[in-house]
C-alpha cells in the first residue's frame, strides 16, 4: 500500500524493470522530488503539489517507456496512472484498488494498494496503518494531504479524466 498525495502517480514497479528507459536507476533520478516517494513490493508512488506539475512529468514517463491509457487510446493496460487524493485514478485499471485508510483518530489518506497484495482481513486498524508506505520522515501534519485536503486537483475534471 501506498500514500496518494495531492496529484500523484502510481507506477508498477515490475513494469519500470520491464520498459522504462535506462531501468530503475534513471526512473528514480527523473522523479522531480524524491522527497515524496513512497514504495512497497509492487508499486512505487510520488506527489506533487500542483496537477499540471504532475501532468507534465506523466507525459514525460510515457515518452520513457511506460504505457499510460489516459492518453494514449491504443493502449488497454497501463504500467502508470495518475492519482487524485480526493478523487482517486484517473481511470479504472485492474492491477490496483484505492481507498482511504484511517491514520489516526480523525485522519486519513489515500492508499493505492496492488491487487497482488494479500489482503489480511485479521489485521488490526494499527498493522493496516503500518502497511502503507510513506515517504521518508513523512508526518501527517505537514503532509501534502493536510496542505491541500480540500482543493481539487483539476477544477475541470470530466469522467475519469483529471
């Protein structure tokens, strides 16, 4: 499981192995702030503050290698998507679920999680909490998700599309 923060995009960590220019090594020098990454087994997550920021830095990834479906119409399965914290993917794939996870007694944020990961219906609220991967030194209180926990993204989001 991993954070969704503000405009975020979640890759396939198998898929970066398998497409993107120069391997794992140059994806991780591309992200623009390495900061925000967030990572587990199966998918790596990284946030901006700003939608066209992200939307940029999207194009950028596909002319790397990866396969995005938002804009690219011949494309059927997608190795990046394109996150909203308040509004989830851009478009339904089959490989990754979104929710929201409780982080405290009033908080909670955004996950995507991979659909490879087992789901432990046995956990308690305090080892699913654990489960999510964030940031380094991330703390909610001075997260991108409490700045921006109200503003939309994409003011004129239509369908999926953000």
């Amino acid at each position: 499981m991993v954070i969704v923060e503000g405009s975020c995009i979640v890759v396939r960590k198998e898929a970066i192995l398998e497409n993107y220019q120069g391997g794992m090594a140059q994806f991780l020098f591309d992200i623009p702030d390495s900061n925000t990454l967030s990572q587990d087994d199966y998918l790596m997550s990284f946030s901006f503050k700003d939608y066209h920021q992200a939307k940029s830095h999207y194009f950028l990834i596909a002319k790397k290698g990866l396969k995005i479906t938002d804009f690219m119409p011949e494309i059927s399965y997608a190795d990046a998507i394109l996150f909203d914290q308040n509004f989830g993917p851009s478009h339904h794939a089959s490989w990754i679920n979104f929710s929201y996870e409780k982080i405290d007694a009033t908080n909670r944020v955004g996950i995507a999680h991979s659909v490879q990961e087992e789901d432990d219906y046995f956990d308690t609220e305090s080892m699913r909490r654990a489960k999510i991967a964030v940031p380094k030194n991330w703390a909610y209180e001075k997260s991108v998700t409490q700045m921006l926990s109200y503003q939309r993204m994409n003011k004129f989001k239509s369908c999926l599309n953000h």
